[in-house]
C-alpha cells in the first residue's frame, strides 16, 4: 500500500484528502497527534508522495518543500493553496514540486495528480537505477587488462576520460572499441547526460544524415513528421561514432562544422542548433593510408585525432584470453540459466594458442555456442568449434575465397568463421553482395545459436 504524507493544518482539507485517498492509499498527517518533527516523522515512515500546504502558520512551505527536495529527491511533493496566485504557482515549481492544486478540489482530481506523480517517481526510480548498473558495467575495474598492452590502455583512457578532448580509438574488429568508448563516457563528467551509439557502416549515407542530424517534415520523400537529430538528442553527453571511415566525403563536410562549431542545421531547415556534444570516434582502418588515397578528409583527421589510443588485437594480449573467455561464460550462463563452472585444460590450452582473427568478438560466439552445447560442469573440446583447432597462433590468416561454385557450404562456414559469424563481413570476404550470401545460406539450411531468425 502506498503512503501518503499531508502537511496541512486545515481539518476539514485533511477529512477531505482522506476520503479521496483512502482505500487505496495509507495517509498520514502532519502536524501529528504525537507531536513529531517532520524531519523525525520522515526519517521513520517511508513516504511515496507529499500533499503540501502553502499556507501553513507552524513552518514556512516553501521552506519545508526546499527540505524535500534536496533530502529526497525523487519524493514528489504537491503543493496545495487556498488561493490561485500565479506567483505562488512559479514559486512551487521553481522550488521542486511536482504539481500546484488549488480550489476548488475535486476527489478526482486529487487522484488523478497522485497517480502521475506515483509514475513519476516510479520512472525515475528505474532510470536511476539503470544508470548505476550501467556506471558498474563500464566501470574500468571491469575492463580484464591483465596484458601490459591493456593495463597501458586503460592508464591512458582513464586520463582521457577526465577531459572533454575529442577521442579516435583505432582497433580491428571486434577488440571492444564500443566498450571502451562506454566506458570513458560513464567515468566522465558527463556520465549522467546521454551516450549515444552510431555505427556509421550499417546505415545508408542519406540515412545517416538524418541519422545524426535530424530533418525537418516534407525535407525529403518519406520525410512526414520532424525528426531530432543524435547530435542534438545528445546534448550535454557524448556522442560515439563507430567506423567513422565508413562515412562519406560529403558527409565529412558537414561534420567537421559540428567538431569545430558544435552546430548544424537539420535537413530541410534553416534554424541553426547548437549541442554540446562530445566525440568518441573509431575505426578499423588506417586513417591516415585513407586520407592519402582521398577517401577521408585530412582536416577532419586532424579533429578527430586529437586524443588516440589503440585497442591491440586479441592475439597480441594472450594474458587476457583465459580472463576474458571466464567472464563470457558466466554472462552465457546467466543469460542461458545454466551451470558451467569454467574450461576443461585442453580447451584453455585451445583459446590461448588460437589466434581469433575475430578477436573478442569471435571468442563470445565460441563461449556461448559451447555453453549451449554443453551438458557437464566444465566446456570440453567437442563443443569447441574453431578453424585450424589447434594450430599454434600467428598472424590472422588471409584466407581467399574466390567462387561457390564448389563446396559452398563449406567455404560459406570457413568464411563465417573467420568472421565471426557476421555475415556482412563474410560476404566480403567471400566477394558477393550480403544478400547472395544470405540467399546461400537459407538454402544451405546453416544456422547459428547467436542468429535471432533461427530462433
């Protein structure tokens, strides 16, 4: 049952609250019978809302209210008055109330308030709550950095994380930019505005103008309502745009602006926007063999590559495959509900001398499609899929596929494979378009655990 806290002095407000509110609400008063301090009288209730007098003559309202505000912050407050006075209402919510009722009161909508500021709270509960299990999963005690190459990583981004400074994270596929980019918003000042995540390689270049942008209504075929841009949703945070290589010249152009201005206009308006946004860019290309050939702006890589780290490949920190390959199979198992206590010798002794052309990313699908398999208390090589198992590590192997037109399924599943079952790559890989090779893959009935359409 929910508890309700009226501050009034008025008995006939109080007999009126209590048939409104009671059942389905617990209502207590105050001033009280037992002659409690307010400050007692929280401390030893929890209280879920506040009906507040603006006219009471025992303590000061407003005052009372400020109190609130700043020892409970998430406890709506209503503010009550006999009279409707506008300069009582900007008082009431320049000073934190949730709502302003005046006379004449109806039991309806009494009810009505208290439920909006029920939810209320109850949003902002959870949104809390989110943002500190969030604060404990980008933590950068979490990030396994048993290498000296990740321990110097983590050295670095911490100092990177305490600036406002544009940031470049350079890393092949796979070796948890994403991650790490996470991480040093929730470590910064800025922890509690937006994180807003872009992959510039999965979204069609007009697409990604509005993507990021936004566009006013009627700017383009298709275009029916006005849309807000990620750069101005996220105001006061950070901005992480992933295979920034990926965007076009075109598109470079205009948000080189944003990096040097921070301002733009939507497509199809004229009103210019400012947002203080920060930039957390990465790639898995050589920017710089990119700027020589033409395809990425110099003047743009001088902004974005302000601040630099490097994520090393997974075969180049083998200190933090045993690690790593521990804490994907305890989030498997919890996602799976199931009870695997670690790996056998030989399969530890697999991970470590395998050289994960996939990096992280492959060694998660590897742990979760063995954790499906698995029925003992340890994963055993048989439920351990890798290409050239076994192999001592090495440089991540180029494989060349030229043609299907023989053993297609096999090619097809090396490809994905090396690739860590994302078929985009793949396909690449592979020379075909993402479409052919998914029309292949229907028809050679392959499947994948981590797929949702198999599902």
């Amino acid at each position: 049952m929910r508890n309700i806290l009226i501050i009034n002095e008025d008995s006939s407000w109080r007999e009126f609250l209590l048939k409104a509110l009671s059942p389905p609400y617990k209502v207590s008063f105050w001033p009280d019978s037992g002659g409690y301090s307010i400050s007692n009288l929280v401390r030893q209730n929890k209280y879920d809302a506040v009906f507040l007098s603006a006219q009471l003559q025992l303590e000061d309202g407003f005052k009372l209210l400020r109190w609130f505000k700043n020892g409970a912050e998430y406890l709506p407050v209503i503010v009550t008055s006999e009279v409707e006075k506008s300069e009582l209402i900007v008082k009431a919510v320049k000073e934190g109330a949730f709502d302003f009722l005046s006379r004449p009161f109806s039991a309806e909508k009494i009810n009505l308030t208290i439920e909006r500021a029920l939810e209320n709270r109850g949003l902002k509960n959870e949104i809390d709550y989110l943002r500190r299990k969030q604060d404990i999963v980008y933590d950068f005690d979490q990030i396994i950095s048993v290498s000296p190459s990740m321990q110097q990583v983590v050295k670095t981004v911490k100092k990177f994380a305490s600036t406002d400074s544009t940031i470049l994270i350079t890393g092949e596929t796979g070796t948890g930019k994403s991650f790490l980019s996470g991480a040093i918003h929730f470590n910064s000042a800025r922890r509690k505005k937006p994180f807003i995540n872009i992959n510039c390689a999965n979204i069609h270049e007009t697409l990604l103008e509005s993507e990021l942008f936004g566009h006013e209504k009627g700017s383009f075929t298709g275009a029916s309502k006005t849309r807000i841009g990620r750069l101005e949703q996220g105001n006061g945070g950070t901005v992480f745009l992933d295979e920034i290589g990926e965007m076009s010249i075109p598109l470079q152009s205009k948000f080189l602006r944003v990096l040097e201005s921070k301002r733009f206009e939507r497509l199809g308006g004229n009103q210019t926007i400012y947002s203080d946004v920060r930039i957390i860019a990465a790639t898995n290309k050589m920017l710089e063999e990119e700027v020589t050939a033409g395809r990425f702006r110099e003047d743009l890589y001088y902004r974005i590559n302000v601040l630099r780290v490097h994520l090393p490949p997974l075969r180049e920190r083998k200190e933090c495959i045993e690690h790593l390959a521990q804490a994907l199979l305890e989030k498997t198992c919890s996602s799976l509900h199931k009870k695997i206590e670690g790996f056998s010798p030989e399969v530890l002794s697999l991970l470590k001398s395998y050289s994960w052309p996939g990096n992280i990313r492959q060694l998660a699908n590897t742990i979760e499609r063995a954790a499906i398999l698995e029925e003992r208390s340890v994963i055993t090589k048989e439920n351990v899929l890798l290409s050239e198992l076994g192999r001592p590590a090495k440089a991540a192997p180029q494989i060349q596929i030229k043609s299907l037109e023989s053993n297609e399924k096999e090619a097809i599943l090396s490809a994905l494979e090396e690739c860590a079952w994302v078929q985009k790559e793949a396909a690449e890989r592979l020379g075909v378009s993402p479409r052919a090779l998914n029309y292949k893959i229907r028809k050679l009935g392959i499947t994948h655990p981590r797929w949702l359409k198999n599902r």
